[in-house]
C-alpha cells in the first residue's frame, strides 16, 4: 500500500519514535507503518483531522473494522492492525493529545494462532546436513543451518552476525535481537565445528580479498541476506523430502520444541530466544506424543517401564496433540 503524501507527516513522526525511542528493528517499524496507513486513510475518509486521532471513538473505530473487513483483510490481519493502532494511540496521547478511546485487547475480532510448525529430530538431522561440504556454499549453509537450529536464532540475528561476535571456545554466540537487545547463546559442539571449518575453509573461498566483518558471505563478499538464507533453507528442506512449508522460523520453532520436549524449563527457553515475555515462549508449550507419554510412564501408578503406553503407536511422535486433535 502506497503512502500518500496527507498521512507523510504523520508516518514521520511515529517512525521516528518506533526507531529511535523504541528501538525496532527495520522490518517491524515497515510493519508498524503498514498497519497504521489504512487508520489513517480511514480518518481522512471519516473527515476526522490526521492530526487529531483522539478525536476516534469507539462508535468510529467499530465502523473502521467493518471497513478492513470490506476490504478484504484476514482476521488476523485485522487483529494485528488493532494492536498496532493502540500503540499509535498511546503514542499519540503522549504527544499531548487528548483523552482517547484506546481499543482493548479484546476489542476487535480474535486472532487464531496454530500452534508453531517444527521438525521431528530425524528431519531437522537431515536438513542440517544436507549441504555439499565439498563446495565453500555448503560450508557456509552447514554452518548456517547449524545455528538456526543449534541456537534457535532469528534469520535477522543469523545473517547480522559478525566474526566478532563468535567466542568458539565457549561454544557461544552474542546476537542482536529485537528492539537491539543483545544477548549471549549456546551452541552445541557440532554447530561450533561447522563454524569453525566455515571459517578455516569456506569463508575465504567465497570472497578472498572482502574487508566484510559478516560471519555469513554471499558470492559477492557481502553480508548474506535474508531473503537468500529463506531460499536456501527452502531449497534444502525439498531436497531431503522435510515439510514443503518448511521455513527459517521452522528451524526455531524446532529449537523451541526440542528444549521443551527433553525438560527445559520455559524461563531458560524464553531467554535463549530472547523473548521479553513468557507469553510468546508459551506457544511451544504444545505436548508431544513423546513427552506425553514419558510423563505417562513416570506418573501413572499403574504404568511400567517396560509395558507400551496407551499412547504407543497412535501418530507421529513430532507432531503436537493438538494437530492429532483436529
């Protein structure tokens, strides 16, 4: 959606309050920004000044969600947008704008969340080892894949890395997450290794002469980008037969998954993805077959060891219940 020139002054200031006060990252402030455009062409439509959006009422903002549903915008398109508007409206309150009707969390339609989409063990083993080892790419593609699942990173935080950033001694990585918080996470031993042979192999192959300071080159001797890693980790995931709706977040959410499925607590899984809130960790709460059934095994006063649960040969153990269910 293109930005006209009426909503620029406002799109400014609120951008330069979500990067400089808030600290986002650039593809959640053009987030932000999208989801705040339609508001404000729908004030201009409602001839309510751009200026003033205090001036939105409850009966207004109801007339501005059947607008969003008219246009053909997703429930959870909409939930979103709602979210982000009562940020815009708290911010606009604290430039000294009058009282205003701020939507409540609950104002708007529900937003359905499907529980997160990860990787049996034997298919995230597969994936990361997929690349060509003989050929400085797949160096780097091993170690790349390495860490988004090894680490649980972000695919921002995985191609902002630089060499300065890698302690290979202590297995640990410093990455900057959102809102530029920067913070120190573990690798295992294999993730180190393919680092490290990237670094001693593959790197300097790729581009001998680059003064780039990025952990991850592209051909060029430039900092990988995003949209690359998210064809690569496509590409691999057909090639060793995963899930075709295998993505970069997928690699994290298996990370998440994995933790949880063998007993860590959700307070050190929350940190090591860097989430600010136990909230957004508790999505990968989702019980496993696996974990189901173990806890079985130990809990139930009439369960043994050694007898098959009830649960024994009902579906696929990396799937969660809750896709069983449905």
């Amino acid at each position: 959606m293109t930005t006209k020139t009426s909503h620029q002054p406002q799109i400014q200031e609120f951008q330069a309050y979500l990067q400089g006060e808030r600290g986002l990252s650039p593809t959640t402030v053009r987030n932000y920004l999208a989801d705040v455009e339609p508001f404000l062409m729908f004030l201009q439509k409602e001839g309510v000044p751009l200026d003033k959006p205090e001036g939105a009422d409850r009966p207004l903002l109801r007339r501005y969600l059947a607008w969003l549903m008219e246009l053909g915008y997703s429930r959870g398109s909409i939930a979103r947008k709602v979210s982000t508007l009562r940020s815009y409206l708290r911010f606009r309150q604290a430039r000294g704008g009058s009282a205003a009707f701020i939507p409540p969390r609950r104002f708007g339609p529900r937003r359905t969340q499907p529980p997160p989409t990860f990787l049996g063990k034997d298919d995230a083993s597969h994936l990361v080892e997929a690349p060509d080892l003989s050929r400085p790419t797949g160096l780097r593609d091993r170690a790349l894949l390495e860490l988004l699942y090894a680490a649980g990173l972000r695919v921002s935080e995985a191609v902002g890395l630089d060499i300065q950033g890698l302690d290979l001694p202590q297995r640990e990585v410093q990455v900057t997450g959102k809102g530029d918080k920067e913070r120190r996470v573990p690798m295992g031993r294999p993730a180190a290794q393919a680092v490290e042979r990237y670094l001693r192999e593959g790197r300097a192959r790729l581009h001998p002469r680059t003064a780039e300071q990025a952990l991850f080159l592209n051909a060029a001797g430039k900092r990988l980008s995003q949209r690359s890693v998210q064809r690569l980790v496509k590409r691999y995931a057909l090639e060793v037969g995963a899930n075709p709706a295998t993505h970069t977040h997928t690699l994290r959410h298996t990370f998440a998954t994995h933790l949880l499925d063998g007993g860590a607590d959700l307070r050190v899984v929350q940190h090591l993805l860097g989430h600010a809130s136990p909230r957004t960790t508790q999505v990968y709460t989702h019980p496993t077959l696996a974990q189901a059934r173990r806890l079985y095994t130990l809990a139930h006063p009439l369960a043994s060891p050694n007898e098959t649960s009830p649960l024994e040969g009902q579906a696929d153990e990396s799937r969660p219940l809750a896709q069983e269910a449905s």
